[in-house]
C-alpha cells in the first residue's frame, strides 16, 4: 500500500493534488486513462452530518424487512453499511434513501464545489456518486476513489453484487488527525492499494511512485492561478519536465524560499494576470533573472535551459 498526505492545507487543493499525481501514476503504469474514473462523494462533517442520519435512520428503520440479516444485525451500530451492500433487496433501498448532498452545510458544500471545479480545470473525468461511502471509514468531508471504469458510468445495467474494485481511496482526514493531534489539522490523504493495482493490467515496471529530484518549482498567485496551476503541471510533467509546487501556500515570498531549498534552478511563477494571458514567469532561482514567455513555448524552453 501507497500513501499520499498532505498536512496543514484546509482547502480542497490537497485533494485535487492527491488525485492528480495519481491519475499520472496510473497512466504512466500502462493503466488506459480511457477505462479509469475518479468517484467522488461528500460524506459530511461533524455540523452536518447529524441532519443527515437523522433522516436517513428512521428511513431505514422503516423498511427494515427489506433488509439482509446483516444490514438488520448492524442497523444500530452502522446503518451506513446498507449503502455499499451488495445485496440486490439492499441496494433498492439504498438507491431511494435521503443523500448527504442535500444536508451539506456551506462549508462541506464549498469544499465539494472548489473540489470538482479543481477536478474540470485539469481535465480530469469524475462521476459524483452519492451512493459511495466506505463504511468504518476516517474520512470526512470528502470521499474519493479511483477505479476501473463500471458498466453504470457507461449506461449499462449491473447486477446484483457487482461493484467497482477501488484501488485508489482518499479524502479529508481531519477527525483522526485531531483525535491523534489533540487540536484541529488539516489532513488530505490517498492510499494505493498495491494488490488491487498490480492485478488491473500494470505493467509491473519500476514503481510511479518513487519521488525525483525536480529542477523547476512553480510559484503561484489567487485562486485563479491555483486552478490553472494543475493544467501547468500536467503539461510539464507529461513532458517529462518534473516539477515541485506548494498550491497550499500563497505567498510568492515563501514559495520562492521553498524554490530555493528544494534545489531548483527555475522558477515559474503564475500570478492572476499570467493565469489570464497564458503567460508564465520564468525566474532564475539563484540569480532572479526573470523574464514573461507564453505557457505554449514553455517546455521547449525548459528543455533547453535544463541541458545547460
């Protein structure tokens, strides 16, 4: 098992990262991006989530005879286990009780909304599921899971018992860190099940996971620029230019300090109007030479300056 965290960064950012490097992982596995999807639902917070339980329990409270005897057996102690039964009487139930979408509080709602609009800025498929929970799971907030592609998503019927085989999960994880940590943190995680992911038709080559050292770090300024920050990376990191990035960070001065003591040579630096122009600052991280070029000139320029 694979781990990504990101600590200390409260918006969804974090988890728009984690799923980024994923996604890249997993192509550059042999995995078809064509057969993959991003499932994503919002689980709720400590604010919200009583509002939704209290409609959700006494709906299945109610139609407790069309239960399995294990849903029945575990109805008090996880009532949210009938939504990923595999049971076909089960998922009937499921598919017309209350969703946690509509009980979101603005918070969870904001993150939710800056999540996907993160998700479309990189161009990134997702399919918003409220069906999908992980029962027993930490996570909260946000819940994601990368998968091979369902028969649902492509309009096909699937049967009873048949379910995605998730080998990516991850989300908010800010309950157990503030049960371990004793004060509020901000915690984005994902994990790679490595058993899952080596019997869905990888390659087996040397692992996408292990870190290498980057030349070039990216700076950047406003939200805009954040999101466009993710189309930026895929771009250089498709084209074999490895970049380091702080997106939780938003200030220039200590993201250029970060340039430095991470042992970049270049910096490029995206600010609102960069963002709007398709224009990007390269700065020489040592001397601060600096100068404006278009982002569509960017990687044969990088690829010049790096032979240096």
């Amino acid at each position: 098992e694979w781990g990504l965290a990101i600590i200390g960064i409260e918006g969804p950012i974090a988890e728009a990262e984690i799923v980024q490097v994923v996604w890249r992982a997993l192509g550059e596995s042999g995995l078809d991006e064509e057969n993959l999807e991003v499932r994503v639902n919002a689980v709720g917070c400590s604010e919200c989530r009583p509002s939704f339980r209290s409609q959700f329990n006494p709906y299945l409270r109610g139609r407790l005879a069309r239960l399995c005897k294990e849903c029945k057996r575990g109805l008090k102690r996880s009532p949210m286990r009938v939504l990923v039964c595999s049971e076909e009487k089960c998922r009937i139930v499921a598919n017309n009780a209350p969703q946690v979408l509509d009980f979101l509080c603005d918070s969870c709602k904001k993150h939710l909304r800056g999540f996907l609009e993160l998700l479309d800025e990189a161009g990134i498929p997702y399919l918003l599921d409220p069906r999908f929970f992980r029962n027993g799971s930490w996570f909260s907030t946000l819940l994601f899971g990368v998968s091979l592609k369902s028969k649902s998503s492509e309009g096909e019927k699937v049967e009873a018992g048949e379910a995605p085989l998730f080998f990516v999960e991850g989300g908010r994880l800010n309950r157990v860190a503030e049960l371990v940590n004793g004060r509020k943190l901000d915690v984005a995680a994902g994990s790679i099940f490595s058993d899952i992911f080596s019997r869905s038709f990888v390659k087996g080559e040397a692992s996408p996971f292990s870190p290498a050292k980057a030349k070039v770090f990216l700076v950047q300024l406003g939200e805009l620029a954040k999101r466009k920050s993710l189309v930026l990376l895929e771009l250089l990191r498709k084209d074999g230019i490895e970049v380091r990035e702080s997106l939780g960070r938003d200030s220039i001065k200590s993201q250029l300090k970060l340039a430095e003591l991470s042992g970049a040579e270049i910096a490029l630096i995206l600010g609102q109007k960069e963002a709007l122009d398709s224009t990007v600052i390269v700065r020489e991280v040592q001397s601060g030479i600096q100068e404006t070029m278009p982002q569509e000139k960017l990687v044969e320029f990088l690829k010049r300056k790096l032979k240096k």
